[in-house]
C-alpha cells in the first residue's frame, strides 16, 4: 500500500480545550493504529493534516461536553503480571483495572491502552475495563501447586481505589483473598479511599503482610486539580496516611512523579509533610515519558504552563541524557547527571531529617497457606477450557511501565 493511503496522525500537540475533570481532551492516536508506523524517536509524531475536526480550535465550534466513564467487565484468562526490572522492589504485581479514571496527565501506564485499541489520551481515562473475575483467578493461581509465594504488588499500572471501586469492589476481594490465606502484599495508590478497607490492612499488618504506599505529587490544590484531576485532595492523602499510621499499617509517602520547575520545587515540604502525618519512609521517581506520554504531557504544559513549558521540557532531556525518556535500567526511575544527583540529594537529606528510610519493612512470606482458599475458590480442573474471548493480562510491559 503506497505511503499516501495511510491516515496521518493528527498532532498532539495541537492545544485542546480541557474537560473538567479529565487531564486531556486528546484522543491521541496510539502507535498500534491500522496504517500508522509510531517510533519512540524524534519527529515520530507528523504534522496534523486536514481532517473532520480541523476547525476544532474556531471559536465558533462548541465547546466539547465533558465524557462520562464507560466501564466493559473482563473476564480475564490470567490476573498476575511478572517482571525481572531491577528498578522495582516487587516481582509480581495485579491490576484489577485497565486504565484510570484519575486522568493524571504524566501516567507512565497510558500507552498500555494502546494494546486494547483505545487512546492513550481519553479513552485511558474514560473507557475503562474491570476484571470481574480478578478474585477468582487471583485465588486460581495461589493454589497452583508450582506457585511460589513472594510479595504481590497491588496498583502498578492502574490506581486501585480509582473512583469506579467504590461500585466495583474488585480491589476489595482481591485483598480478602490474599486476607484468607495470608498472603503479603505491597500497594501504592494516590486515593483516600485507600481507608475503606483499613480493616484488613490493620490485619495484614498484625501479621507483617502488607506495605502502603500513599503518592503525594503536591501540596498546591491547584496544580493537583489539573495534573491529577480525580485524584484525591493533597490534605485527604495525608489524612489517609495518617490515619493508616494510627490503624498500625506501615505507610510510605511516594513524592512522585518529580518534575521539575512544577512540582520539584516542594520535595522538601512534601517530605515535612509526610513525617508529621506519620510516614514510615520516603520514594521518589522523576516524570517518565514513554511512547503516547510524551506528546500528551507536552500538550498539557503548552496549556496550563505555557511560560515554563520549554524549561521544563529542557531539564527533563537533562536528567534523561539528551532525550525525552531513557527507558535503560537504572536511569528511567531516577534520572541521571547532575540534576538526577542534586534531586536525590534532597530527597534523602529531608527525609534524614525526620529519621525516615526509603525502603519497606520485610514482609512475611512463611504464613502463606493456600489451603484456606480451596473452600471458597476451588482449583479449576486443568481440562477446563479458557473462555475464548477472554483477554490475558497484559500489564506486564517492561520498558513502558517500569
């Protein structure tokens, strides 16, 4: 097929109106796209070409109306992704959810939206999936005979307290299968409704089961409301760290992701912050922008910050040796080069001065007994047939979201 019959991409950078409560009003095409070929390189994304919507920035077009969140159940094949990274400190990890209702414009897990066909613009934060049957398969693969128990990581690619958990409770049966046969568990989430389920983490903490870890991008509600629009509140983060504190659960404060000129200049009062809400240690990552991230957040700061748009976008190609994004291990979580140096620096000297590390505590894995499931979740029989329009989990994307 000749190179004039493929559809071009229309130019993300092209500003969008935003939508309240959403952090992009992009539909941005995506690199699987029938016809389009999307590198992760200098001028992958080519100029927009005459389109239905050309005329959408006229003052005479109506302002788009805001997008309601669909949400399609998944009865999905298999429930936990794995990984080998040497950035992260767990090995295993389960998202109940397929995209993110939060709409944080910086989300390094948006391109996985692209595997479904979707946007990793608004569909990320509109369409959603839920995986129905997430408790059940998650008890399946506990009481495999070859299992080997070690720390499940809950959250790594899609907030898990996202606002459609309050209908779905996926999260919530996820956490009483892991309650019944003691299994340990990590989990990081930017929400307060994290306190929902204080019970059975006050439980799984008893037992040395469970770590929380609470991210806290910024003490400015203003900045927060458009670069995480349905995320909760800064102050209703730290009262769940607090809270959880009280409860007994050990509680990190993730000051993450770290950008610079928009958020950087808080670390040390975030990390003040986090102590006086009783934080047991501190994480950091630097903003990541993989793949579909990159034009969408430049979209976001030629919008919202349009004066320090090209110094910010500088000192990230700082901190990632010239480039946009550096996805080598050991350089996409924390930077690089004097810049990456100076903000570790910081980060460790204020937290070394509220006597705070930046590691979890040990979590248990001998209690674990999967015979407590057998009752209430008995082992498919191995003859059984996977539903044949079932997905497998796809959030194991190792050099896109870790």
């Amino acid at each position: 097929m000749p190179d004039d019959d493929f559809t071009p991409l229309p130019d993300p950078r092209r500003r969008a109106d935003p939508l309240k409560g959403r952090g992009t009003a992009t539909r941005i095409a995506h690199r699987f796209d029938a016809g389009q070929r999307v590198s992760d390189g200098e001028g992958a994304w080519p100029k927009a070409a005459e389109s239905d919507d050309a005329d959408a920035d006229d003052d005479a077009s109506p302002a788009p109306s805001a997008p309601r969140t669909e949400v399609t159940p998944e009865q999905a094949r298999s429930i936990l992704s794995h990984n080998d990274s040497p950035d992260i400190p767990f090995s295993q990890a389960l998202n109940p959810y397929r995209g993110c209702e939060h709409g944080c414009i910086y989300c390094y897990a948006r391109p996985t939206h692209s595997y479904l066909n979707l946007s990793p613009g608004l569909d990320f934060e509109t369409r959603l999936v839920a995986k129905a049957n997430a408790a059940e398969r998650l008890a399946a693969a506990l009481q495999k005979p070859a299992y080997v128990c070690s720390p499940i990581n809950l959250g790594s690619a899609t907030d898990v307290y996202q606002p459609i958990e309050r209908e779905w409770r996926l999260t919530r049966a996820v956490l009483e299968v892991l309650d019944a046969c003691q299994h340990p568990f990590t989990l990081v989430t930017k929400s307060a409704g994290v306190l929902r389920d204080v019970d059975l983490l006050a439980r799984a903490a008893e037992r040395r089961l469970c770590y929380v870890m609470v991210s806290v991008t910024s003490l400015d509600g203003g900045l927060s409301r458009i670069l995480e629009p349905r995320a909760a509140a800064p102050w209703a983060r730290l009262d769940a760290v607090r809270k959880l504190a009280d409860a007994g659960v050990p509680v990190g404060v993730n000051v993450a992701p770290i950008i610079p000129f928009l958020n950087e200049p808080e670390i040390e009062r975030i990390i003040d912050a986090a102590a006086q809400a009783g934080a047991h240690a501190i994480h950091y990552t630097i903003v990541r922008l993989p793949w579909e991230v990159r034009p969408l957040f430049q979209e976001w700061l030629d919008h919202h910050v349009p004066e320090r748009a090209e110094r910010i976008m500088a000192r990230i190609r700082d901190l990632r040796g010239g480039k946009d994004y550096d996805a080598r291990f050991g350089q996409r979580m924390k930077g690089q080069g004097v810049w990456g140096e100076l903000i570790r620096q910081r980060v460790r000297k204020a937290a070394a001065r509220h006597g705070l590390g930046h590691g979890g505590p040990e979590l248990d894995t001998t209690a674990f007994d999967p015979r407590a499931l057998a009752s209430a979740f008995p082992a498919r029989p191995a003859h059984a047939k996977a539903d044949p329009d079932a997905d497998t989990d796809a959030d194991d994307v190792q050099g896109t979201l870790f």
